[in-house]
C-alpha cells in the first residue's frame, strides 16, 4: 500500500470516528432534552440573538430550507420558541425565544459546557491550541 492510499485511509478512519462522535453527542442530547443537537444550537443561538429570521438559519447551520422547517417546527409546537412578523410584513418569519426556551438555555449551556470540559480534560494542556489547530485545518480540507 502507497503512503499517499495509507493517509487516505487514516483520513476516511478519522472523519468516519468523527461522525460517530457526533452521533454520541447527538444522542446525549436528545435523551437529557428530547431535542436535536441542531436544534439545541439553534436555542442558543436566538437566544445570543434575541431574534433571528427562520432564513438565517438554514444559512448559519448550512442546511436546506425544508430540514430547516422540521427542525424548527418542534421547538414551535413544544413551545420553546415563538414565531412573529415584523411590521405586518407576513413573507419574513422571525424567531425568538419563548419563556419555556429561556428556562431551558441554562439548562443547554450547562451541559454544552459539562460537554466541552469532558472533552478538555482528555487533551493535554499543552496540545490544545495545536489540536484545535490540527482539526480547524481538517475541516476546511473537507469543506
């Protein structure tokens, strides 16, 4: 096998341990919350914002309108979120965080935090800035 077949599959190993990541993370979410990881972000996110246009976000998670639509409309019907119109302009959608989404963003920071620190602790101190380099630098390779 060539090095250069060798680095392929140590990349494809990589990304295929990533995704299952991913898939742990996910499933933590949805059983602590009952919510996407996704839509967990999404939270946050209008929270920072205060309101965001629904368009927005299908650009921010680069996702397509429809995925975006599923997503959302949980957060709507389960009362995390409130949709609204500006200026009786009915074309835009916009978001923003209901009272039951505020009681839940600590909730989420918490265990985005507990997540990331989990996370931390198995870097060492004095690789972290290179690993995050290192994996910065691989997802732009992908993308």
């Amino acid at each position: 096998m060539t090095i250069e077949q060798e680095q392929i599959n140590e990349m494809l190993n990589i990304l295929f341990k990533w995704d299952k990541a991913l898939r742990n993370l996910e499933r933590k979410f949805n059983k602590e919350f009952d919510l996407t990881l996704n839509q967990c972000r999404v939270i946050l996110h209008i929270f920072d914002k205060g309101y965001v246009e629904l368009s927005q976000i299908n650009e921010w998670l680069n996702i397509d309108k429809s995925t975006t639509t599923r997503m959302v409309r949980p957060l709507l019907v389960n009362g995390f979120i409130d949709k609204f119109y500006m200026f009786g302009d009915k074309r835009k959608i916009y978001l923003k965080i209901s009272d039951k989404g505020k009681e839940n963003v600590e909730k989420i920071k918490v265990s985005f935090d507990r997540m990331a620190k989990r996370s931390l602790s198995k870097v060492p101190a004095g690789k972290r800035d290179l690993t995050f380099q290192m994996v910065n630098e691989l997802i732009k390779a992908v993308i």
